[in-house]
C-alpha cells in the first residue's frame, strides 16, 4: 500500500518561500482542483515542496498557475496560538509539472509548454532538445 497523490489544479495564491532554521528551504501554496461529477465544485489543498523543488516553485509559480503535483497525503498537529490542538492535512510534493502555454495568462511566462521537476530539480521535457528555462 502506497500514500500516493496526484492532482491538477490552479494556484489561489503566490507561493509563500521560507527556510527551516537549518537553512532548508520550504514553499506554501493552496491548489484549487476542481471536482467532476454532477455536483461539481471546488476542493481546496495546502501543497508543501521541499528543498530545489521548493526554490523552483517560488520562482516560477504565480496565483493561478495551472499545474499538476504529485507526493503524499501528510496529517501533522500543532498547537494552536490559543494553546488547542490542531491537526493540518497538506500535500507533500515530490514532482511538480507546470501546465499551460507560453503566453497564457494563467502560465508562467518563461516555462516551457510543459516541464516536470521532481524534488531533485531533474526536469523532463515533452520535448527533446529544449531548453529548459532554470
């Protein structure tokens, strides 16, 4: 059995970047996906990357980036400014794909059509022989 996730959706707000006080740096950003079915509508989900994938996201993602993500599921407590418990469900990516065309409005506009980076910051391109912009 494997905790495994994959989604694609749209960013709802500017990656936020910080670093660990161990220097590792971490990006926040939500995800918007969009539910099929007859209901429709929209789920919410906080994304966290790590490391190269994490300084790669904040540079070149922006509020509604279309993008798919892949990682694990993650439950984590914490205490409350109100001293209570709290419980957070994120995603912890280890790939990312940036989605959209160049020129697209919701895209970034240096990115390629489509490029994939795993958490070592290794891309894989649709396209051999392209440049990639990082």
């Amino acid at each position: 059995m494997y905790n495994k996730v994959f989604m694609i959706g749209n960013l709802t707000r500017d990656p936020e970047m910080r670093a660990t006080t161990a220097g590792i740096p971490v990006c926040h950003f939500a995800l918007a996906v969009n539910r099929i079915g007859k209901d429709g509508g929209v789920d919410f989900f906080n994304i966290v990357a790590w490391r190269r994938l994490a300084e790669i996201c904040g540079e070149f993602l922006k509020k509604g980036s279309p993008v798919a993500v892949e990682g694990r599921l993650q439950v984590r407590s914490y205490q409350g400014k109100d001293g209570g418990a709290k419980t957070m469900t994120e995603i912890v990516i280890d790939n990312m794909q940036m989605l959209g065309r160049k020129g697209d409005s919701s895209a970034t506009p240096a990115a390629p059509n489509a490029v994939s980076i795993n958490e070592a910051g290794v891309s894989a391109s649709p396209n051999e022989g392209e440049e990639i912009p990082f």
